[in-house]
C-alpha cells in the first residue's frame, strides 16, 4: 500500500514558496509611511512655491492626492507606476499607488509628478470607497501659462476633480492619467 505522505518535492516546492512570500513584507514594522509622506511634504512645498494657485485649490478641496513620483517607461508597451498620500487638511489619512498600462507608438521614459485635488466631498468619497478609481471624465486637467500660474478658469472651474501634472523629465513628451487605476496600499 502506498503511503499518503506527501513527498520530497511536494515538501521542497512548499519550503520554497513559504521562503519566497516570507520575502514579501506587508509593511509592518517599516517607516515606508515615513518616507512617502517627507516626498509628499517636499513635492506639496514645490508645487505651491512654482504654482501658487494650487495652494488656493488645496483651501477650496475636500482632499488631495499627492504622487510625489510617477515612473513611465514604454517600449511599444508602456507602463507606469508611483506612490502617494491622500491628504485631508494636510494631514495623510491613506496611501495609494497609481499603476498605469499602455500600447501603442511609445519609446522612452520620464518621471512626473501629480496632484488630485477632489473639489467636492462626494468626489472624494467615491475615490475613497471605491476599488481601483481610475482618473474620469468628470476630472478637468489644470493648464498653467508661461508664467507658471494657474488658468483663472482651473481656479473657477466646477470640476469635482482637478489634476495638476508638473516636474515632468525625460523623453516621453504629454504625459497624461488617463488609464490611471489608484489602489489604497499599506506602506
């Protein structure tokens, strides 16, 4: 009669696996918050100092997502990906990671940064309660003159989301969040 005992592959396979996910932290017991909220700080004092109508949309918001740094890479296929805060009277209440995929003619890569700034509590609700928000039509992208100020029509704009994208370096020209999913994520 066969023994029902598994075997020594089955039990090297599992060994591995419980080696490999142990790999995988979950966050705890590390200062990744730390280090995303001093990014956040450092990229909050630069957009308000090079763009000071955003301090204006960050008084009138019911909350703002900050991504300090957005990496976007393609080659034919294309992808980016960043970590930010969500701040509610500058105060982080959640962090999120924005991931983006794409196809099409692309080569080259740059870094940005961006800001959501959710107008209306209900906007902010939404992004808060759902699973994976992603960047829709009812968000109106913010456009800055050659002096580096704000539009006054972003600043009068009744959009419920207003996204600002600045400090962009690098080759790909126009970026942009369409396809942008934000998923919460324990730092």
């Amino acid at each position: 009669m066969m023994s029902k005992l598994p075997n020594r592959r089955v039990f090297l396979a599992g060994l591995g696996a419980t080696t490999v996910l142990s790999a995988c932290g979950n966050g705890v017991g590390t200062n990744n918050g730390a280090k995303i909220d001093a990014r956040v700080d450092s990229t909050r004092n630069y957009l308000f100092s090079r763009y000071p109508g955003t301090a204006d949309l960050e008084a009138k918001s019911a909350g703002v997502l900050y991504m300090p740094l957005v990496t976007k890479a393609g080659f034919g296929v294309g992808g980016s990906y960043g970590r930010g805060a969500l701040r509610i009277d500058n105060a982080t209440v959640d962090y999120y990671a924005a991931l983006q995929a794409n196809f099409g003619l692309q080569i080259g890569a740059q870094q940005y940064a961006h800001a959501l700034f959710f107008m209306t509590p209900a906007s902010l609700r939404d992004f808060r309660t759902s699973t994976g928000w992603s960047v829709g039509a009812d968000a109106e992208y913010a456009l800055n003159d050659n002096a580096g100020n704000l539009s006054a029509e972003t600043l009068t704009a009744l959009a419920p989301v207003i996204a600002v994208i600045f400090g962009q370096a690098g080759l790909i020209l126009g970026a942009t969040l369409e396809g942008t999913k934000y998923n919460r994520i324990i730092p």
